[in-house]
C-alpha cells in the first residue's frame, strides 16, 4: 500500500469517526428531550406553563408549546450565525487549509473559535444598533414588544442587503412571487421585505463570495503543486509524493507573506467595501 492510499484511509477513519461524534451527540440531544416530556407527563397530566409578561396578565403555554419554544431557542444560534458574517470567514478558513493540504490543522475548534471572535468584531456596531433601538428603550417600558422586534430587525437587516448582490435578491423576489426587478440595492428602501427573502438571498451571496476567495487562493499554492510535481517528474522520483515536497514549501510562503494577517485584513475589508 502506497504512502498516498494510507493517506486517504486515514482521512476515511477521521472522517467515520466525527459522523460517529455527531451521531452521538444528536442521540443524547434526542434522548433528554424525550426525557424531558416523559419528565412533565409523569408529574402532571396536561400540564402548563404561565409566563408573566409584565402587565399583571399571564399566557398559558401548553406543552407542545413549550417543546416547539425551546426548540426553536436551541435553533436560535444558528439562525443567528447565519445572519451575520461568520459563513463567509468560516468557508474561506476551510478552503484556505484545503488548499493547503493539511486537513486537520488548524483544528476546527480553532477556526471556528477565530470566525466568531472575528464575527463579533464586525457585527459589534450593528449589535450596539440594535440594543441602542430595541433593547435597551424596551428594558425601559418606552416601546412595545412589537416595536422592539421591529428596531431589532433594521441594522440586521441593513447589514445584510449590503452584503447581498442584485442578481441573488431579484432571484428570491421572483421565487416569492414579486415581480419587482431591482437594479441596485438600497437599504433604506427595502426594509420593508421580509427576513425570509433577505437571509436566504444574503447567504447565497456569502457563498458565492466566499467560493471566490477560495478559488483566489487556492491558485498560488496550485503553481507551487505544478513547480515541486515538475521538479519531481524531471528528477524522475516519481513514486515520492508531490504534496510531500511541497507543504513545507507553501508552509514556508504563507509565513513569509504573513498569510494570516493578510487574509484577515481581506475578510474584514470585503465586509466594508
């Protein structure tokens, strides 16, 4: 067995072994939420939840209710990371360390780690937007619920038509069935479209703009693959492995340029052009 086929044995054995990780975790997840309705039935039959609101009055939750509420609580940071610029970081770092060849390193714990921190640094003025128009003057008694759900919609909403492309929004408007066709994007005149054409279309442009960094940065390391195969080829050592020869190498030039500085210096300027 060649050095290139226990590669991709072992790549197999990581890969089985985090859907075995992810199995796993999605069956504890499954088995305390039905630990948690076995838990509720057996203390009292039709049982109900009251939350005060505030004004003297209570709503009464049933359990479905309940259920489908800490449900879509346990969806909530997802949506949430969707809606802001952790996608685009996220798939660029991925395809940054494909490009390079090394799999597992930096670990996904890392990346992912960074993408938020770097996350929050871009979204902290339109998180400091929305607790400024909702939060805070809703904590007060100034605005109602309504309100507030409202103001807290705008700067993420803002933020994401600045970010979508015409050609992604006109395609869900047309989905939708809005026969409008836009030309150019102006957020202050498209607040008024629902949150569920706007983070579709914000994330297929996320998408598309992050495969094109990917394919920017794949090229330089592709040309150091070509050069070291080359080398390789008119040496005739051709059952040593290019990608052996050549990681050092792109290693080595990643450091030089300050790869890390200026990838992320890009990311955070893409979202402000």
């Amino acid at each position: 067995m060649t050095l290139k086929e226990i590669k991709a044995v072992d790549e197999k054995k990581a890969e089985l072994k985090k859907q075995v990780f992810r199995l796993l975790v999605s069956l504890a997840v499954i088995f305390l939420l039905i630990s948690t309705v076995f838990a509720m039935q057996a203390h009292a039959a039709g049982i109900d939840v009251s939350i005060n609101t505030g004004t003297g009055e209570e709503g009464k939750f049933g359990t479905l209710q309940v259920l489908l509420l800490f449900g879509i609580l346990a969806l909530a940071p997802s949506l949430l990371l969707m809606m802001t610029s952790f996608t685009r970081i996220i798939i660029v770092f991925s395809f940054l360390r494909n490009a390079m060849g090394i799999q597992q390193t930096p670990p996904n714990m890392v990346l992912v780690g960074l993408s938020l921190f770097l996350s929050l640094f871009l979204m902290m003025p339109v998180f400091s937007q929305m607790n400024e128009q909702a939060i805070e003057p809703y904590s007060n008694g100034e605005i109602t619920e309504e309100v507030a759900l409202e103001n807290i919609q705008k700067p993420l909403k803002e933020f994401m038509l600045k970010q979508t492309g015409v050609n992604e929004l006109n395609l869900f408007l047309s989905l939708s069935g809005n026969e409008e066709t836009l030309t150019e994007i102006n957020p202050d005149s498209l607040m008024d479209l629902g949150l569920e054409v706007i983070v579709p279309s914000f994330l297929t442009s996320e998408l598309k703009r992050a495969f094109t960094i990917g394919f920017l940065l794949f090229i330089p390391f592709l040309i150091i693959d070509m050069v070291v195969s080359s080398a390789l080829m008119s040496m005739g050592m051709v059952m040593l492995p290019p990608s052996m020869i050549s990681l050092p190498f792109k290693l080595m030039m990643f450091v030089v340029v300050d790869g890390w500085g200026l990838l992320i210096q890009t990311l955070i300027t893409s979202f402000h052009g």
